[in-house]
C-alpha cells in the first residue's frame, strides 16, 4: 500500500488559516473574559500584535497634530483606514466639533469599525470603497485610478495616507493625489508615508543597510521588492513624488526620512511627507 500522499500547497494553506483562526477566536475570548477594551480589534483583523496596534496608531496621533496642525475641532480623513489604527486614539483627541471619515477596500475591518467605534463616536463613520486591489479586494469593481473619494470639494483639515502609497503603482498614486487635493480645504494638510529613493536611500541600498532592494521594474517610474507581486512594497525617486505634489496642488511642505533603508537619524519606519493645500 503507497503511503499517502502529502497535502498540497492549498490544503497546508487552508488548514495553517483554520488553525490560527480558532487560535485567535479563543485568545479573544480569554482577553473579553479579562475585560480587553471593546475599542480593540479582534486578532484575526490585525497584521501585529496589540501592542503595535496601539503603538503605531498613538504615533501617528502625534504626527497628526504636531506636523499636519490636526486640531480637536478638525476634519480628518484617513486613506486605508483599516481596523480603526488611527481612529482609536483619535477618539481620545477629536472635540465634539471635530469630526473622523475613513474608507478602506477590506468589508471586514471596516465593518468592525462601524459596528464598534461609530456607536461609541458618532463623529467617526467609515465606508467600504469597492476598489480593485491585487492582495486585499481582487474583484473590486472600480480600479484605483479611476476612484473618486466619497466626499465633497473642501471637506477636510488633514488628509492622513498611512502606508497607502507605498502598495500602490504610479497611475494610482497620482489619482490618489488628486483627490486629496480636491477634498483638502484652503490650508489643509496631508500626511503621507513613501519609500523615497533619493542619494542618501540608494547609496544604503547599494552599501547593503537598506532593509528593502528595490531592485524590481514596474510603471514607471516606481521600484517594486517584489516583481511578482508589485504592490508588496514600491518605492518611488523623492523628486518625482515632489514634481507630482506640485502639480496636484498640494505642494510638499517637510520631508522626514525613515529608517527602512538604514538610517541613523529618522522619525518612523516610512519616509513622511507633509503636503499643503
């Protein structure tokens, strides 16, 4: 008798997301029974752990205020809202007068959202944007460079692109763009994460610090890790990313370099670009 055959590629696939989805149901349901926080996603929405979530979302709080001039009376919008990273502790800053949209493509987190952060703050709404998206929404029916954001001409203060364009090829970072600066007030600000490839970033990659290669060819002029799978991490020249801030409207007001390929001195992991209306 031949000894069975091995499990394909898709059966260990299906049956590793089987396990680690019982595994996460039942660390939620020890963390409800200790009393964890309603405003915590569940674990099956989350890329990290609690701690990162946490983290990076009051991190980001920061750069809200301190480089985009967020105030508590303001109007913010958050591109790829996701499960509510940034909008949790920005229910902590946002007045009453002050008001949260975000969208996403994934249904699941931002039905999390709605169902979990809006009731609590009804300041804070959230849509799903049925956007086409290789990894998170493969049969969505809009391409991201033809979206036009669901909100009216002038509605925001800040604009926050939180790790968007750094999955995202040129046409549609240019789109994207667009929008920002239609939906931006007069003033308004956006802060956006890239990987900026200038001469500090390249001679790191060349030195062998850089986290990332960039080696990858895709629509020009944008660098892939992955050429196969494109949209896994793109980096694009810092002066083609100012010369397209320029024309959208939104000229770049502060660059702050990130760590990914290196560097001693940084804010965050991405490179952050500050942009004004």
């Amino acid at each position: 008798m031949p000894p069975p055959r091995s499990p394909s590629g898709r059966v260990r696939r299906a049956t590793s997301h089987r396990l680690g989805l019982a595994r996460d149901l039942a660390l939620d349901a020890a963390d409800r029974l200790r009393g964890r926080d309603q405003l915590v996603p569940p674990r099956r929405l989350l890329t990290g752990d609690y701690s990162e979530y946490e983290r990076i979302g009051e991190e980001f709080r920061g750069y809200l205020v301190e480089l985009a001039g967020l105030r508590p009376d303001g109007a913010v919008l958050d591109v790829g809202c996701g499960p509510g990273r940034m909008a949790v502790p920005l229910t902590r800053y946002l007045g009453e007068r002050g008001r949260y949209e975000g969208f996403d493509v994934v249904g699941s987190e931002v039905r999390w959202c709605q169902r979990h952060i809006t009731p609590r703050h009804p300041g804070f709404r959230f849509q799903v944007v049925d956007v086409h998206n290789p990894r998170y929404n493969p049969r969505g029916a809009t391409p991201a460079a033809e979206l036009r954001f669901p909100y009216e001409d002038g509605s925001f203060d800040v604009v926050l692109l939180a790790s968007v364009f750094t999955h995202m090829l040129a046409p549609e970072v240019e789109r994207y763009l667009g929008e920002v600066a239609r939906v931006l007030r007069p003033g308004g600000r956006a802060l956006v994460t890239y990987f900026l490839l200038n001469e500090d970033s390249e001679g790191r990659i060349a030195a062998g610090t850089s986290h990332f290669g960039f080696r990858g060819r895709a629509h020009a002029p944008a660098r892939v890790e992955e050429p196969g799978d494109p949209e896994a991490a793109v980096a694009y020249p810092e002066e083609w990313v100012r010369e397209r801030h320029r024309r959208t409207g939104i000229p770049v007001a502060s660059v702050h370099h990130g760590y990914w390929c290196g560097r001693d001195e940084y804010l965050t992991w991405q490179d952050v670009v500050v942009a004004e209306r």
